[in-house]
C-alpha cells in the first residue's frame, strides 16, 4: 500500500484542504504528495506552532486545515494547544513522525519519544499510535473523529510502521 | 502616540474589515475602543497574531488584517518569510512597533534598539513594506487594504499603557461571533 497516498486520499475525503508541515525524514514521501495534490493547499511553516496558527486561522475562514510535524514538535507546541485550538475548541488533525521509537537509528530522538504520549495525555489530546501498516485503516475514522469533536488530535507514525530505515 | 491612541484613530478604517488582534493590553484596547464581531481577540498565545490572520487571509477572499506588536513578532519572526512567499492581497500586517513589550510594563524590545523590522521584513522577501510615523498612519492603512498587494505596515510609536479592564468574553463566543461574520 502506499501510505502517503492513502493519507492523502483520506484528508481530501474529509474536506481537509490546508495543510501546513516541517519536515522530518519519516515524512518526506507524505509531504511531498501534500504538495503535488490540486486539492490541497500546501504551506511549509518554519515552526509547528506558527503552523498552528495558520490551521486555526484558515479553520476561521472555513478551510479544515491539518499539520503534519515531528514528535519534538510537541515541545514546540504546548502553549499554542492549550491557548488556542483548544481554549477556541478549534479541530487539527496532527499527523506526526513519531521519532525515536522501535527501528529508531538516532538515539537523541528517543529523548523526546519518551515524553511524547505523556505529554499528550497530559493535554488530553486523543492520541493514537499507527505502529503497523493496517493501522492506517483508522486515518479515516480518526478525521471524522476531529472533526466532530473539535479538538486538536494526535496520529503519531513509527518507524515501524514507514517501513524502518533500509539499511541505515 | 501610544498604542491606545492608534487604535483609536484607525477604528473607523478597521471596522468592517476581519481582524485578528494581538494578545493583552491591544486587544484589551481594541475591544473597548469598538467591539465588533469582526475583531478575532488573542487571549493568549503570543506571537501568532499574524500567523492566524496569515491563515485566515489565504482561505477566504475577504480583507484581513493582523495588529500585532514589535515583541509578538519578534517571538515568532519565522512568521515573515512565511507571508513573503505566500503573498495574498487580501492580507495587511499591521506592526504596531512601540520599541516596547507593551502588556508586562513596557520593557524594551530590540526592535526599539538596533533591530529594524522594517529591514527585516524586506529581507525576508516581503515586497510591500512600509515604515510609518504613528500620526501619518491612516492614509497609509486605509491605502493597504484597498489595494491588492500585500502590505507589511511597521507603525512607529510611543510606548505607554492606559489603565483598561481584562476581556472577559468566552473564547469560544470570540471565536463563534468571528467565523459567522467571516461567513456571512
Ligand atoms: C510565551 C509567552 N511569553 C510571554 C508572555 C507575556 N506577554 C504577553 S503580551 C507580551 C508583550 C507583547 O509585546 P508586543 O507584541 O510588542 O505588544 P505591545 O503590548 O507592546 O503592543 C508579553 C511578553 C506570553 N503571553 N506568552
Ligand atoms: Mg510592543
């Protein structure tokens, strides 16, 4: 299956049509599909939480709006989920590279892995964890989710679950 | 002029337009100077006021404009060349630049020192970036939302604060009341 396909596929089926990213190795295929879809408005950000405004804003004007980032954006981003998506109960699909997870080659990574769902559930983010391939079969059902709910949501995406690293 | 004072000179010019207000004492200004449904108040999340309105600008066709201060820009200065490399005309960035972190007692930003964010918007790719005298900004404004190129304004002031009770409005009526005047 290709994933960065089917993720795509799913945000279009779900009206989502603004999405901002900041790369990470694990998503290089998926934010290069964001970028190649007509129906998808791509904006690189410099920083997850500029990012974050953007979604919100854009979800003002009446665009669903996604962000696609690294776990270490969770550092990043508190402040701006507690203070905006979620004190405006605003919905953002986050689709995150969970770094630093089984096949993991850069040991630092791991450093932010294991806060990442702490810091998550501290939040109350609902947070979900794609470690296979068929766990992509949630994406859908995860959109609607947010959507219905109006809360920030986290997908986080292994190694595993990319299909590792090759030879590295 | 402080920033209260320009608030209040260009109220009428902002009134029916969207707007996305900076967090504290401005918005605090702007919402007892003229509340409208047009007006998105930060209540927190310094910083984003021109990324939000950024966002808002590129998903809808109507005028928006961002107030923000020298100190929120500067937290988030990836925001610029954001904006350079996006353009949309229907998008104003109002900098009011009064050299100061205005809403926790007026501490000094570099802004008001070496740092030109009037330079540093133009390095940053923006094309339509224009420093402005406090008491000349009006015409300046008014001309930027009328036309359809994107314009940077970097409003140079006095720093000062006038004494002006918190927004007690809840952040989901801010945000409800804007969307049904971005939509209607
Ligand atoms: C992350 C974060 N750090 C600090 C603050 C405190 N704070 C709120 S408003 C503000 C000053 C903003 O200055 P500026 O953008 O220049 O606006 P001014 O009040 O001067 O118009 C600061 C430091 C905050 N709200 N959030
Ligand atoms: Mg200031």
């Amino acid at each position: 299956m290709n994933l960065d396909k089917k993720i795509c596929d799913d945000l279009v089926a779900n009206d989502v049509s603004f999405v901002t990213t900041v790369p990470c190795k694990q998503l290089a295929g998926v934010i290069e599909e964001v970028d190649q879809r007509d129906e998808i408005f791509h904006i690189p950000s410099n920083k997850e939480d500029e990012g974050m405004g953007l979604c919100a804003g854009a979800f003002m004007g009446g665009r669903r709006s996604a962000i696609i980032m690294q776990n270490t954006a969770i550092g990043v981003t508190i402040n701006t989920l507690a203070t905006l998506t979620q004190y405006y109960r605003m919905p953002l699909p986050m689709i995150i590279s969970y770094r630093g997870e089984l096949r993991e080659p850069v040991a630092c990574q791991v450093e932010m892995a294991v806060h990442t769902k702490a810091l998550l559930n501290q939040m109350n983010i609902p947070t979900y964890h794609f470690h296979w391939q068929k766990d992509i079969e949630e994406f859908d059902n995860i959109l609607k989710y947010t959507f219905m709910c109006n809360k920030p949501v986290a997908i986080l995406t292994d190694a595993n679950f990319w299909g590792g690293y090759g030879d590295q | 002029m402080i920033r209260s004072e320009i608030l209040k000179e260009i109220a009428p010019i902002i009134r029916d337009h969207l707007v996305v207000c900076n967090i504290g004492l401005p918005s605090q200004e702007l919402h007892m100077i003229d509340d409208q449904p047009t007006n998105f108040y930060m209540l927190g999340t310094m910083g984003l006021s021109s990324s939000i309105g950024f966002g808002l600008a590129l998903a809808q066709d109507k005028p928006v404009i961002s107030i923000d201060g020298d100190g929120s820009v500067l937290t988030n200065l990836g925001t610029l060349p954001t904006i350079a490399n996006n353009a949309t005309g229907n998008y104003t960035l109002l900098i009011i630049d009064n050299g100061s972190y205005g809403s926790t007692g007026d501490q000094p930003t570099y802004a008001g020192r070496k740092t030109s964010l009037t330079a540093v918007a133009t390095a940053c790719g923006c094309e339509n970036v224009v420093e402005v005298q406090d008491k000349d900004l009006g015409p300046v404004l008014q001309a930027a939302i009328d036309s359809d190129q994107m314009t940077i304004i970097v409003c140079k002031c006095d720093s000062g604060n006038i004494k002006l009770p918190v927004i007690t409005m809840d952040p989901v009526v801010i945000k409800h009341r804007f969307m049904q005047a971005v939509a209607s």
